[in-house]
C-alpha cells in the first residue's frame, strides 16, 4: 500500500455501471515524512475518507476486493484512514545493507 | 521481492476489516547497497518484523494477502520475511 492525502474528488455522471455509488477521490502519494511524492491519482474509497485526510491505498485487481460481489472497475482504493505515522530513518552511516 | 528495511509504522483504527489484527509497518526498499530503492511503502506484517530489521517484501497483491491469511482482500504488500544474511558475489 502507499501513503497519501486526498485532495479532491471527481464526479461524473456517465461511467461504467458497477462505479455507480463509488465515491472517486483524487489522491497525492506522500512520503512517510508527508512530502509530495509521484503524481497525483483517483481512488475508489472503501473507508469513507474526507477531503485532505491523510490515507493509505492499494493497487492492482486486490483493490476491486472490498466491493464483491460488484466487479467494479478499479485499480486503486483507499483502504485506511491514517491516524499517526512514526517513520524514523537510519543516518547514512548507519546503513549497511 | 525485494529487500527493505522496516523504519517505522502508522496507526489507522478506521481501516478495510481484513487490515484489522496486523501491523501496518513503514518500509524502505533498499539497493543492494543499502541505498534507498524509490518510496517508503506500507505493508501488513506477517512475520512479527521489529522496526529497524532488514525484511523480505512482497510487493504483488496475491501472495500479500495469502501471506497475511487474508484471501480476497485489498492487501497489495506485505513483509514476509526477516533477513539474517545476504551472500553476494
């Protein structure tokens, strides 16, 4: 899965029936410091996130899952809400792979 | 696979149910010379990996949530070992 915040949502009245009722959220991936990281993409919503929360999604057929037994035609969803995020990265020398 | 390090974790009590009961861990995919290999990622921990250990990621949907005993789940990563040693050469 990838962290990032939702930044906006897409409306569209004509698409594929299965999305019908699917709320389509734009998502920038951030880093776990909550830097910007990659472009932004829309995300099906499987956790009912709001504007500007901070998320985590997965990609891929896994992320049609949590809407059986509708197939809907997607292949990224929000799967968690982000309370807290501890990231603590070793200093450079400390790193031996 | 790839191997990572464990650098942290996030907690999320609003999350899809078959996250539920597994830890959320941070990782970092690693080169091989310990550089870092693009994002920091998250993924469900199956093996009780401690922040800081050297890790087996799997990084495709299917094996991810077998490995966390989670079939038909929107699980696309998890860690699925901890490494002892890395013989190159």
């Amino acid at each position: 899965m990838t962290l990032g915040r939702v930044v906006g949502r897409v409306w569209a009245t004509v698409k594929n029936r299965p999305l019908e009722g699917q709320r389509l959220l734009v998502v920038q991936p951030l880093t776990p410091e909550l830097s910007k990281t990659g472009k932004p993409l829309v995300c099906t919503d499987a956790v009912g996130a709001g504007a500007g929360e901070l998320v985590y999604w997965c990609k891929g057929k896994e992320s049609s899952f949590p809407f059986l037994p509708v197939e809907v035609p997607t292949d990224a969803t929000i799967v968690g809400i982000v309370d807290e995020v501890h990231a603590q990265r070793a200093k450079a020398n400390e790193r031996a792979c | 696979m790839l191997i990572a390090r464990v650098i942290g974790d996030l907690v999320a009590t609003q999350k899809h149910d078959s996250h539920h009961g597994r830890k959320a861990l941070i990782v970092q995919p690693l080169n091989l010379d310990g550089s870092d290999r693009g994002d920091a990622v998250v993924a469900l921990d199956s093996v009780d990996a401690g922040i800081g250990d050297r890790v087996l990621l799997v990084t495709e949907g299917y094996s991810a949530m077998t490995s966390v005993g989670r079939p038909e789940s929107p699980i696309d990563m998890a860690v699925i070992g901890v490494i002892d040693r890395i013989d190159l050469g």
